[in-house]
C-alpha cells in the first residue's frame, strides 16, 4: 500500500466535476480529505491523503493531471502516537537514518524526527501502527 499527503489546486472549469471520486471508482484509489476550499466557479484547493498500489496511484495522478488538476507533495512529517507505541523495535530494523533507534538498557524506542528522511518505511513496518505521516503546516490555502 502506497500513500501520500498532496495539495490538489482545481482550476475554476474544473471544480464542478467529481474528479476526486474517480479516484475511487477507476483507479481503486481511497482518499481522506484533510483540508478543503472549493467553491463554484472559483479555483479550488483540496489537501487530501491517497492511497493505493502503486501503479494506481500513479494512473490516478495521471488523470487529476489530465484534467487540469496541479498536483503537488504536501510538505510532510512522520509522527509517532507514543500511546500505541510498544517498543517492539520492528521499526528500527528499517529507518536508513537512525531516527528511530532503541535506548539501552531500557530497550525502549526513542525517535529523533529531526534525523528523519520521511522514507516512510517505519509507516508499514510498525505493528501496532503508532506511525503516521502528516502535514508540516496547515497553511495550503495562502
């Protein structure tokens, strides 16, 4: 499974469409909106995290693009809920940077997220799902 936080900017001809629920029906794309401002006959600016496999993910970019859609990476950070975290260390084994490193004698987890690439690998490596990515800011829509 594949996902990313993106910043949609809808032209004013195009916001009338439902081009984010093809995404869904034709791509086999899921979607959960984060941000939204899109009003008719204006442009329009949604912050929106897709996910999928890979390949529909890019054929559904492929599509918002070729419906005038710009796409653009939202500025992303990972986070940990420390209160799902169990200090199992499954994470460890994948960050390239050291982000996430255990702590001894106490085999806790400890995560430096000024050391982290965002490679995302820590995301489907943790059991218990206590990593998620998020937006740096909210201010997509200045």
């Amino acid at each position: 499974m594949y996902s990313k936080i993106l910043i949609l900017r809808f032209p004013r001809t195009e916001v009338e469409k439902p081009i984010v629920c093809y995404l869904a029906r034709d791509f086999d794309l899921t979607f959960n909106i984060l941000n939204a401002a899109v009003l008719p006959r204006k442009e329009g600016v949604m912050v929106l995290e897709l996910s999928g496999t890979q390949k529909n993910f890019r054929q559904g970019i492929n599509y918002l693009k070729a419906n005038n859609v710009q796409v653009q990476d939202a500025d992303q950070e990972v986070r940990r809920k420390i209160e799902k975290c169990v200090h199992c260390g499954a994470c460890t084994a994948v960050c390239p940077t050291g982000a996430l490193h255990v702590v001894r004698p106490e085999m806790s987890v400890d995560y430096d997220q000024t050391r982290c690439s965002v490679c995302e690998l820590c995301i489907t490596a943790c059991p218990t799902r206590s990593m998620e990515v998020r937006p740096k800011n909210t201010s997509f829509f200045e």
